[in-house]
C-alpha cells in the first residue's frame, strides 16, 4: 500500500510564492459534468470518420451570466472521443475561432509533424485540416489539446481540451467498471480564475505556470456524484496549466490504480494518495462497499473538497483482478546505442531545455526509428528553492528505469508519456519511437512550454530519408 505522494515535498507548487490556493466557488453543486461520446460522421468497415471542431461558446459555470469559453463540438472542453486499436480513423479538424489553433493528440502514437499537431501543423481561422492514422497501441487514457506555441497555455485556459479512450480487446476482457457516467468517470482536472464572470488569461497570468482560483472537474465546479454501484472507475487526467494535484480521500479510503499514462499496469497498486503532475494521467478504481446508503466521501487535493461522492443503496462486491493486469514487454537497449541527455533548468523566464530557446526551424537530436535508446531527463533546479518539472514527448510512450539510480515508483512501471522530474533528479527511461517524423519534448508546465523550454527530435529512417520543411513561427502565428 502506498501511503505517500511519491514526489519531492520541498518542490510542491504550493512553496511557490506565486501560488493560489484553491477557494469553493460560489454557488451550489452541481452534477458532474460527463461528456458524451464523439459520434462518427461514419463508419465504413474499419474506417471510422470524425469531425473535431475548435469553437467559442458559452458556458453556464459561476452563479449570474455565462462565461465565454472555447470548447471542442461545444462550448467547453469537449466530447469523449473513442479509439479502437486496429481501426483506422479519418479525422477533419474545423478551426472556427478567429485565431490559429492546432489539435495535438497527447499521448498519441502517430507520425509527426502534422498529424500529431504540435505546432507545425497549424489550422488558420476558418479552415481545416485532414489527418488519417491507424491506432495501433494497447488502450489507454490519452488526451487532445491545442499546441500553437506561443499560444497553447492561453488556449487551454479558455477551455480547449478534450478525453480520449483508446480500447482494445485485452481492457475490453477484463472485468472493469465501463457504464459511462455510471461506474466510469473522466476526471479532467483544472483551476481557473474569473473576472466578472469572465476569463482574463493576461490579468492571471504567470510566467511560471498559471493557477486559478476555483477548481473545475470536467468544467463543473462543486462536482457532485451519485454512487450507484459499489466499484467505480475514475479516470483522472491533469488538464491545468501549472497545478499539481494531490489526491486522497478525506477518511484516506484507499483505491487501486490500474493504469497510467500509456495504459494499464503491468500489476494494480494500493494506495490511498496520489500526486499528478501537468498532463499526466491515472486510471483507478475505487470500491465504496464499505460505506452505507447515504454517506458522502470527499475526494480532497491536499486539504480541499474536490468531488463529494453521494453513496446510494449499494452491494458490498469484491474487486478481482488479474495478475498480471496487463504484459508489457520490457524494451531491449543495444548496449552500442549512445546514451541521449537532455536537461530542463531555471525558473520563471530563465528556464530552458539544454540551454537553449526553442526553434521551430532547428532539430534538436535524431533518433533512427524502432530503435531503443535510453534518454537521461535531468532538473537542475535546486532542491530547496526549485520547481518539480513535467518532462513529455510527442510521438510515443517510454519505460522509466531508474529515478536517481533508484527503483521507480510501484505505478511507474507501465507505459509513460510524461513524468515529474525532481529538483536535482536525473530520471532514466527507455524510447522507442515506432512513427517518422518530427516531435517535441518538453516540459508540460504550459507557460514553460510557451516560453520555450521545449526541443524537437526528427525520427529517421536511413534508408528512406524525408526532407521537412519547417516554418518559422511567426509565419505559423
């Protein structure tokens, strides 16, 4: 059983002299907003057909008049959207705002630049985009957002994000809690600032990562859920700018967490807390038959109400679960591969990745693809006084070897897109890119990202090599 957040508590973002603590918003509960599936515009066979469109809203979030947000399908955030491994999926993606956006699939194992959508593959106001892929890794909670860098963390303030499930037939096996707004939640967790009811990204903003005032779950804020089956099945995913999340039931209840970034565990973890960092996601289970018709459990973040859980006539069930939960193949290094450094350091507008500002025209490193290689990710900033750094790469999902040249954490040894890396850590973790193209890494802070603590890796192939053409980011913008 794990009883302790598994991160450095000198650098928790609440040591920051910039930090706002989160307040209860005004106003009553509210239901938990869970968001609909996408429906395809078709299906022809394997062939499944969608439209994703970025457009203004508004939503009805603070007691008095509605808040102008920007949502995918909808005003805010925006539907679920479905992934079969195996199946192949042709996506137009509309931009309908008055600015460029792009659509990054977060976790995604596609080719790059376009398709991914970092911020080579721009959709102007008023246009769109095609994209086609076939999905081809095991299910997982995974995610879609803008990446117009320098305008990402903005465009997520205004609520551009949306969940993304990934399944296959070894999940869909398994005997998991899957009634959608039922015993399975999404659980997209932001914070957010308003003014007169109103977002103002510039009046909030922080160059060290932006925090709000109120949290929202899935865009509700005072979220509440009813319990009706005694095993229920959270998938959390950190949406926020800047805040870390600490999780715990106010009694320390404990669940099970089945799954991380890129998928389920090779094994299920006890705990009864849980620290994300910026994008990085969680999938657990949380079984109440130990509470009786009429009892509320309160999900906190440190010593704050998040979601009251309201429990219902329930039955006392068991949870089983197999072991192991899931094979995951271990990545085979060949000892000849060099090993690849890359270190995030500084804070506030000094911070940078290998010293350097990113640059949309300049590759960074090569990597030959479907071949592994051990990757150092290093913090430097200071234990007393740093920051804790979320370090991501585009493209793939990787495996941690090592934090320190210590043993990785019990829930870190699944598949992973982001991870939090310490003030004066090095975390080791082996990569493996299966898609051409060229990706970014870097630190998931979204104002760090803005700034430019970011690089791009091209992944070749040297027998069929590509030439890229890539755009300056003031012709992007």
């Amino acid at each position: 059983m794990i009883t302790k957040y598994l991160y450095d508590e000198n650098a928790y973002d609440y040591h920051d002299g910039g930090y706002r603590p989160l307040k209860k918003a005004p106003g009553e509960e509210h239901p938990l907003n869970v968001p609909d599936f996408l429906k395809p515009d078709r299906i022809e066979g394997n062939e499944i057909y969608y439209t994703v469109t970025a457009q203004a809203g508004e939503t009805k979030i603070l007691p008095g008049k509605p808040t102008h947000t920007w949502g995918y399908n909808g005003s805010i955030l925006g539907p679920a959207i479905q992934f079969e491994t195996g199946k192949t999926y042709h996506v137009t993606l509309k931009n309908e705002l008055d600015e460029v956006t792009t659509f990054h699939w977060h976790g995604l194992n596609i080719v790059g630049p376009y398709e991914d959508g970092g911020p080579h593959a721009p959709v102007y106001p008023h246009g769109e985009r095609k994209i086609t892929f076939t999905v081809d890794q095991p299910a997982a909670n995974i995610w879609l957002h803008p990446h117009p860098c320098p305008e990402t963390a903005c465009q997520v303030w205004n609520g551009l994000a949306a969940p993304v499930i990934i399944t296959d037939g070894h999940e869909q096996s398994l005997k998991l809690p899957r009634r959608w707004g039922v015993n399975d939640f999404p659980v997209v967790l932001q914070d957010r600032s308003y003014h007169d009811n109103q977002l103002d990204y510039k009046a909030d903003y922080d160059v060290d990562g932006t925090l709000g005032d109120y949290a929202l779950v899935n865009g509700t804020v005072n979220p509440v859920v009813n319990v009706t089956k005694p095993i229920v099945r959270l998938r959390f995913l950190n949406g926020s700018n800047r805040r870390e999340w600490r999780l715990h039931f106010a009694d320390y209840h404990p669940f099970t967490q089945i799954g991380s970034d890129g998928g389920l565990l090779p094994e299920a973890v006890e705990m009864d807390r849980i620290m994300l960092t910026c994008a990085e996601r969680a999938d657990v289970l949380v079984n109440f038959s130990d509470y009786q018709p009429g009892q509320e459990v309160i999900l906190q973040t440190d010593d704050f109400d998040l979601i009251k859980f309201k429990i219902g006539d329930i039955k006392k069930e068991n949870m089983l679960l197999p072991s192991p939960l899931a094979e995951i193949p271990a990545l085979s290094v060949d000892e000849n591969t060099p090993v690849f450094k890359t270190v995030m350091s500084g804070m506030d507008d000094q911070v940078r990745l290998d010293g350097k500002l990113f640059d949309m025209q300049r590759i960074d490193t090569r990597q030959q693809v479907d071949q592994t290689q051990i990757w150092e990710v290093s913090n430097t900033n200071d234990m007393e006084g740093g920051m804790i750094h979320p370090f991501h790469i585009h493209g793939c999902q990787f495996q941690l070897i090592d934090r320190n040249g210590h043993a990785v954490n019990p829930n870190e040894h699944g598949w992973k897109d982001t991870i939090g890396v310490n003030p004066n850590e090095t975390v080791r973790i082996k990569v493996k890119f299966t898609k051409l193209g060229i990706f970014m890494y870097h630190c998931h802070i979204l104002e760090h990202e803005d700034t430019g603590m970011m690089a791009q890796i091209e992944i070749f192939d040297p027998d069929h090599p590509i030439e890229y053409h890539l755009m300056p980011m003031n012709h992007k913008m």
